[in-house]
C-alpha cells in the first residue's frame, strides 16, 4: 500500500479524534469538567420543641446535587447562634440511635433528604420558638459555596408545605 492509499485510510479516524480531543481540552479549560456544580436547597422546617421534653430541637433541609461530583454538608449555622450537630440515625432493627456526625453525603445527581428517621440538623437548647415562625440558617459545604435559607416552625405531627 503507497503512502497516499494509508493516508487516505488512517486520515479520517485520526482527525476524528484530532478534533474530539481539541474539543474535550476547551471543555475542562471552560470549567464543564472535574468541577462540582454548586449544590440548591430549598426552605426547610424545624420542629417547635415540646413542653417538658429535652431542651432541643431539629431542623431539616432537603438538598439538591446537580452535578457528577459528589458533596458533603459540612456545618450549619442559625440566625440564634449556639451549637447545631450534624446527626445521622443508625437504624438497629426496630430501634435505632442517633450520632454525630462531621458530614452528611449530597451524591452526585443526587440529593440529601433530610428526615426524623434519617439525618438532620440538632440544636442544642434553642430560644423560645413559635409555630408558624421563619428563622435564617446557614448551611456549609465541602465543595459549595454556603446557603443561606429559610425553615419555618412546625409543630411536631405538622408536615412542611
């Protein structure tokens, strides 16, 4: 086979991909790859704390990943201060437990639902709250710039809206 024959085989596959790796390079340069997309939120609920009970309460968010790129919330923040955990329960047959933790998962494509049987956000001895009320918090994320959002105070029983 003469070089011009080859040429005339080999070339077409060979710019192909020429030009699919040119535009896979000006891809990533342009930030539409290895970058996580910044995780949305929308308001969320706490519930108002029970007469007697134990001085806490909780919070819960459900949180949207759009990206490929997996994301953790790091830390939370309310408009009140004092200390707010990260918790996950740990279901144990038909009891459970719940625990600390220092990150709660958002997966790719994915979302953290934040729920009483599953993950939230603990506040140690909240101020006097009202059902009905809207309070700020702050969310923190590993990969995500912070949110700011609101959850609005339920009684317990109640279902957000």
């Amino acid at each position: 086979m003469s070089a011009i024959e080859r040429l005339r085989t080999v070339g077409p596959p060979v710019g192909a991909a020429a030009l699919t790796l040119a535009l896979l390079t000006g891809w990533t340069a342009a930030g539409g790859a290895g970058r996580p997309r910044p995780v949305e939120a929308g308001a969320g609920w706490l519930l108002l704390p029970t007469a007697g009970a134990a001085p806490a309460t909780a919070a819960f968010f459900t949180i949207r990943n759009p990206g490929d790129v997996p994301d953790e919330l790091t830390s939370a923040s309310w408009e009140f201060g004092g200390r707010i955990t990260l918790k996950r329960h740990l279901h144990q047959g038909a009891a459970g437990r719940w625990e600390p933790v220092s990150a709660l998962p958002v997966p790719g494509r994915g979302e953290l639902a934040m729920s009483p049987e599953d993950a939230d956000l603990m506040i140690a001895d909240p101020p006097p709250l009202r059902a009905g009320q809207w309070v700020e918090f702050t969310l923190g994320f590993r990969h995500s710039p912070e949110l700011r959002l609101r959850a609005q105070v339920l009684t317990p029983g109640s279902r957000p809206r």
